[in-house]
C-alpha cells in the first residue's frame, strides 16, 4: 500500500480525522462534511459527531457499507481491491483514528497510520446517491 500525505482543515484551521476522511472520500468541503455531521448527531441524540452511529450513518446516506474484510490487522497489510474504502483504526490502545484508501493509496496527514490496527472498514459503492 502506498501513502500520499494529505491534510485538510475549516477556515479556522481545525482538523479532524473522521471529516477529512470524508472530505477525500465524497471530494466535500470541511464545513459541508462538520455541518452534516453534526445534523446526524442531532437527529441521533449524540453527544458528538465522531460518534460510531453517527458517522455510520453519514457513510449509510453516502452509499458506504461495512464490509467484512481484514480486521484486527494492520493497515499496511490490507489487501484490498482498487476502489474506495475508509478505515476506522487503533493503537490498540486508547488511540482511535480513521483515514481514507483510494486505489490503495492511504491518504493521510502521518504516515505512521500504515501501522495501526484495523476496526471497521467501510467500501463506497459504485452508486454513490443518497438511500
């Protein structure tokens, strides 16, 4: 797998790995992906917007399903195909992230990411159109 750094923030110059995930997946602005979120989350009765069911249903709104492939392994290892997929990772420690892979390339502001530990991974489907 190879890595391509990629950062992007708000206008204030936050970041936040679940929406620039987004943001490099669905080719959305920040503040589209952050104001999304945080409609899900209040439709949801969540205290945040990095919640698991909430960012679960942005992808379920975007045509992004879970799939059962390569868990608890590290990302480096992933043997994917050529298509589009984000990664909810760990440390396996206390250290939660999630990142982007395109045609197998990680997209990410650390390339240190290659090394942490898979969760859930998630694929775009080809019909990307709101359900």
């Amino acid at each position: 797998m190879k890595y391509i750094k990629y950062y992007v923030s708000s206008k204030e110059g936050e970041s936040n790995c679940v929406i620039r995930s987004f943001c490099k997946l669905y080719n959305e602005e920040y503040e589209q992906v952050y104001n999304d979120l945080l409609e899900i989350m209040k439709e949801l009765n969540k205290d945040s917007y990095n919640d698991v069911e909430v960012f679960e249903e942005y992808m379920r709104r975007r045509n992004t399903k879970q799939i059962d492939l390569n868990k608890n392994i590290k990302i480096k290892d992933l043997k994917l195909d050529n298509e589009e997929y984000i990664v909810f990772c760990s440390d396996k420690k206390d250290y939660y992230h999630m990142v982007p892979i395109i045609n197998n390339v990680l997209y990410d502001k650390n390339e240190e990411s290659l090394n942490l530990y898979t969760i859930s991974i998630y694929k775009k489907l080809k019909d990307n159109k709101y359900q």
